[in-house]
C-alpha cells in the first residue's frame, strides 16, 4: 500500500511538472512569434531598434525558435519536439518567405532552424525507442525473476514433498508386517500433515465391505461404528467404489450425509484417498481435523502419493506373507516327500539326459547293491545290458515326444555282484519351467516273484506234460486194448448169431441188443480217446485239428462252426501246438455245452513272431468278474484253466461277456 501511494504521488507531480513545462513552451512561443513579426505587430517602431539591429533581431527570434523546439523536445520527447517544429516552421515561413527583405538569408535560417530541431527530434526517438526498449527489457526481466522465484518455490516445494515421500518410504520399507506398516505411516500422516484424525480402511472386494485397520485419534465405539461398511456407502464407501478423492468440508452440504460417529466427534474437515496398487484400489486413507481446515491442493496430493506408497507397501507385506506362507508348505511338502522318497518300498531315482543319477533313495541301494553315495553321480549305463540299453531308449525317445507307453514295463538291471535284478518300471519326465530336465524311475523288484512264476511255469508245464502223456496213454490204451477188445466181444456174438445153434427169438433179440451197445460202446471208445489225444493234432497240426474240432461240433451237436485264417499260416512245436488246440477245445466245448450256443466262430491270426486265436459265440453270456481268479469260485473252472495254459506260452488271455449277448475269448502269445 505505500508503494502504491508514493507511485500516485510521483505520477501527480510528473503531471503538474509537464504542465509547468507546457505553459512555458507555449509563452515561449508566443515571444518567438512575437520577435518573428514585430513588423505586423508594431513593436520595432515602439522599441529603439535601427535598420541595423533588425536583421539580428529576427535572427535571435529564430534561435528563441530553435530554443523553444529543444526544450519541448527535452521535455515531451519525440512527439512534443515534432510539434514544437511544426509551429516553428508555420510560424518562420511566412516571414521569412514573404515579409523579410533579406529572403535568402532567412529561409537559410529557418532551414538551419528546422534541420537543428529535427536531429534533436530524431535524437530524441532513438532515445524514445532504446528506453522503451530498456523497460521492455525490465519488465521481461522482472517476468524472469518472478518466473525463477515460483520455480525455485516449486522446486523447494517438490524437495519437501520428496524428502518426505523418501522418508515415508524408508520407514515403511523396513518392515513386512502389515500392522507395523500402518502404524509406521500413522504416525508419519500426523507428524508431516499436522492433523488430528486418521482413518485406514481395507477393501474386502469378495465381501463388498470396507475393514477399519487403523482408528487413530477417535474413541473405540466410534471405530465400530464405523467399522464394516459396505463398497459405495458413506465417503470412504463412495472413494473405494470410485477411486476418486473426496475432499469434505462439514459446514457446507457434507454436514448432511455425515455419519453419527463423525458428527458425535466433532470433524469439520477431511479428505478421503484411495489405496491403490497396480490399479485396484484395496483400501481407503481418510484424515480429518476438528476446525475448519482448507486443505490444499499440495497437501491432497501429497496424501495420494503417501496412500500409493502405503498401498504398495501392503501390498508387498501381503505377497511377502503370501509367499512365506508358500514356502511353509512347500519346505512340508519337500520334507514329506523326502520321508516318503527315503522310506519308500519301491526304488526311486533321478538322472539327467547324460544319465547321471542325482538322487536315488534307500531301497535304490538294496536293489542295486551301491550304497546311496556311490549312486549319486554314477551312470545309469552301469545297471544296463545292450538290449536293455535299447529299451531305455526307446522310452526315452517316446516321453521327450510325448506319447503314451505302457507302464510299468519289465526291465532288467544289472546289480553290483554281477546278477540280474527284475523290475517293473515306471519312467516320467521331469520339467522345470516347461523345460525338460531329466528322468524319474520308480522300480519294485520282482526278481524273487519272476523266479517263483517260473518254477510255478515249470511245474505247471511238467503237470501239463504228465497229464498229455496221461491222455496220450489212455487213449492208446482205449484204442489198443478196450476198443479192441469190445470189437472182438462184438465179432464173436455176431459168430455165434450165425452158428446153427437154436435160439428162440427171445434170446436172438437180446444178442442183437447186446451186439448194439457193444458197438455203441467202441463209438464212445474211439470219441473217448481222439478227444483225450486227438492223432490229427500230432500228424497234420493246429489248423486240421481245430477245423476237425469244428466239424466234430457241427455235425454231433448241430452248432454251426466258422474258422477264419488271418496272416501266413506257420507250424509250432508240437507242445505249442497241443496247449492252442486244448484251449480252443475248452473254448468251444465251454460255448456248446455251457452257453447253449447256436453258432461259434473261430478265428486265427499269424504274426512273424506272435499268434491271436479268438473265440466267438451267440451264447447266454454271463458276468465277468474284476478279478480271473475269482472265475474258479463262480464255477467257471474251465476258463481258469484256459488262463494256466496260456501262462505257459507267457501269453495273456481277455474274457468279454455279458448275459444274453454272447461271449468272446481273446488268446494273444508272443511265439
């Protein structure tokens, strides 16, 4: 305010200075004009002035002229000195033109006269324009200055801003406990912002409810009261749902829509922020004041950069937790699956693509006779001949392409002493990070079981054989000595019917009936002993016996009998040979006396190295039971049966039937 008044002042004065000035130059003027036509105006008779004074009386008229022009162009500048000259020359001109005896001398005046003031007036412009252009320079100046002070206010503002957002964040960067964390930038808020009330809530998005976390600076019910609000509700509610800051003001239209719990406390000024982190908002920062405060707008963005620090600060505390929590489980995990590895049955192994093993647990030792130390590191080329070395191969080759093998598949392994260990292996792939890595093996030794198949393979095979030499014997022993002796038991009544002995036609009768059943009898002899040791089998082999076993049902049973021949037909060895024909025999004879079948179908198939035989009938079918051994409790012992002769060939065998539709028996052997 005095600044301005002592410039109105100064601007007063200026004013009633230049019009001094203007009123002198107008006098003087006047005088000039005076002096230039005294003539006209009668003073040179009124003065004693002779003819030779005169020519130096209008001479100084016409400097008093020139003096006039300088002064008005001294004090009013350009624009007063060129219309100080203007005058000066409407003014000369006439006299000296016109009036003044000696023309040439005096328009020589008038245009030294003019050629003076108009240097001084262009002097005068030059200096018009260069201190016009030193104000503007000034003023630009000052701009500049001005310019700088807001820029060094806004960067002391921002280096206090910073300093504080840097100490925020290394306070709350020294710890991963949520808890710690809030009560850490509480005490901050109060401390930097000076305020009274603060309010930190946590968004609950599956619940669509707002958790009060910090109540600081209002009494315990008031922080129930507010505790639980739902998303959209209430100031904190509407900056969860929107993300947007909400500064309130409760003298104005906030007062209204104040809770109790706000009201009862008396805030009259608060801001609301939002928590965000990565774009969600998961949480709300009010801080409040009990007076009237205007919050500005440095201060509301401060607080949002302090909520994005305090956010981000949860957020790595919930993920650190997270994470921790993780971690628990999997060092559990680990720690189980260790116990689990170490303690398995079954023996484990990992190996890279190189096959070096990386960790082999402790029924690997009893299996391989190495103790776990030596294993690690070893090759698992060690335990491998180079047939089985193809095999590991092969599903090496098929797991890194990704196709389905058969698991567990036999292996055999080569132990420390020198022995074979049997297995059945179960190989995967191991990965990490989509990336294949190595191999884990999962082996249960059945050397021991294997050994006991095979002596139980031997005795049922020796079994088998003394059962065929048994059939066979019988059979001979049916054809050779009943069969002939029922023969010539019948050649003889049949001599004695033709003697000439007399018989009544009683006795004659009961020979004939005789003779009948003794034939009879050898047709059951000779059936009896083809079908304990059919000679077919032995002189033509498989296909001529199964195709006579098909006839034979066909015509004594009325079954009608198909055999198709798949593949290059090819012969066994007679033992081979004679356990097929038994178990297609059991097969039909199961399907025309068990299963009342009208038709029966038989079909061959011969690989290079293997033969299919499939059964087929229109029978009643039956159940199958999940387990073939619990065939021999339903009855079905003759199916049983097929399944030991099929063991013996170290084949398998597949039963598919259900009631009323038939029953179909796969036989496959690798041959």
């Amino acid at each position: 305010m005095q600044h301005r008044t002592s410039a109105t002042k100064g601007e007063s004065s200026g004013l009633v200075w230049s019009n001094y000035h203007l009123w002198l130059i107008i006098f003087l003027f006047l005088i000039c004009v005076a002096v230039e036509y005294a003539d006209f105006l009668g003073l040179t008779s009124r003065l004693p002035i002779d003819s030779s004074l005169s020519k130096s009386w209008y001479t100084a008229g016409r400097l008093l002229f020139l003096l006039t022009i300088l002064h008005a162009t001294f004090i009013f500048r350009l624009n007063g000195g060129l219309m100080a000259l203007s005058s000066a020359l409407l003014a000369m001109l006439p006299q000296a033109i016109l009036f003044d005896q000696n023309k040439s001398g005096a328009v020589l005046e008038v245009v030294f006269v003019t050629l003076i003031g108009s240097a001084m007036c262009a002097w005068s412009g030059v200096r018009e324009r260069e201190r016009l252009r030193y104000r503007q320079l000034a003023a630009n100046l000052a701009a500049i200055q001005e310019k700088l002070q807001d820029n060094v206010m806004e960067a002391s503002l921002n280096a206090r801003r910073l300093a504080t957002i840097n100490s925020i964040s290394t306070a709350l960067s020294r710890s991963l406990d949520p808890k710690k964390i809030l009560d850490t930038a509480v005490g901050l808020l109060v401390e930097i912002m000076e305020i009274e009330i603060v309010l930190v809530y946590s968004c609950y998005e599956k619940a669509g409810k707002l958790v009060l976390m910090v109540a600081d600076g209002i009494p315990a019910e008031a922080a129930q009261e507010l505790d639980g609000i739902r998303v959209g509700e209430g100031f904190n509610g509407r900056v969860a749902e929107t993300g947007e800051v909400m500064v309130v003001d409760y003298d104005s239209e906030g007062a209204q829509s104040a809770p109790d719990a706000i009201k009862g406390m008396g805030i009259q000024s608060q801001v609301i922020v939002p928590m965000k982190s990565k774009g969600r908002v998961i949480g709300t920062i009010c801080v409040g004041m009990r007076n009237s405060r205007q919050f500005l707008p440095e201060e509301v963005d401060l607080l949002s950069t302090i909520a994005g620090q305090i956010a981000s600060a949860l957020e790595n505390a919930y993920l650190y937790d997270g994470a921790r929590r993780i971690a628990d489980k999997l060092y559990k995990s680990e720690r189980d699956y260790r116990s689990l590895f170490e303690n398995a049955h079954d023996a484990i192994w990992f190996h890279n693509f190189d096959g070096i093993m990386l960790a082999a647990n402790r029924a690997t030792q009893k299996l391989t006779g190495y103790d776990v130390e030596s294993l690690v590191g070893m090759n698992v080329l060690r335990f491998l001949s180079n047939n089985e070395l193809q095999l590991a191969r092969k599903v090496r080759q098929k797991l890194l392409a990704g196709e389905t093998i058969e698991q567990p598949y036999e292996q055999k392994l080569m132990r420390k002493d020198g022995t074979i260990a049997t297995v059945m292996l179960t190989s995967s792939l191991i990965t990490f990070d989509g990336q294949p890595v190595g191999f884990q093996h999962i082996a249960r030794d059945i050397t021991d079981e294997m050994r006991m198949q095979d002596n139980l393979r031997f005795y049922l095979q020796q079994i088998t054989q003394a059962q065929e030499e048994e059939r066979k014997r019988i059979a001979r022993e049916l054809h050779d000595d009943t069969a002939q002796s029922l023969f010539a038991i019948s050649r003889q009544i049949d001599n004695f019917m033709r003697s000439d002995s007399i018989l009544n036609e009683q006795q004659l009768a009961f020979l004939q009936e005789m003779r009948q059943r003794i034939g009879d009898a050898l047709q059951d002899v000779k059936r009896f002993s083809q079908d304990l040791r059919p000679p077919i089998i032995d002189d033509l082999g498989l296909l001529p016996a199964i195709q006579w076993l098909l006839k034979q049902i066909q015509d004594e049973h009325g079954v009608k009998s198909k055999l198709t021949v798949l593949g290059q037909e090819r012969r066994f060895t007679p033992e081979v040979e004679l356990i097929l024909f038994r178990i297609v025999q059991e097969a039909l004879s199961n399907a025309y006396r068990h299963a009342r079948a009208s038709k029966v179908e038989a079909v061959i198939e011969f690989a290079q190295s293997s033969i299919c035989i499939m059964v087929s009938d229109n029978g009643k079918g039956f159940k199958v039971p999940d387990n073939f051994g619990d065939l021999s409790r339903s009855g079905k012992l003759g199916l049983l049966g097929m399944q030991e002769r099929v063991s013996l060939l170290n084949g398998n065998i597949d039963v598919k039937s259900e009631p009323k539709k038939g029953t179909i028996v796969t036989v496959r052997a690798s041959i």
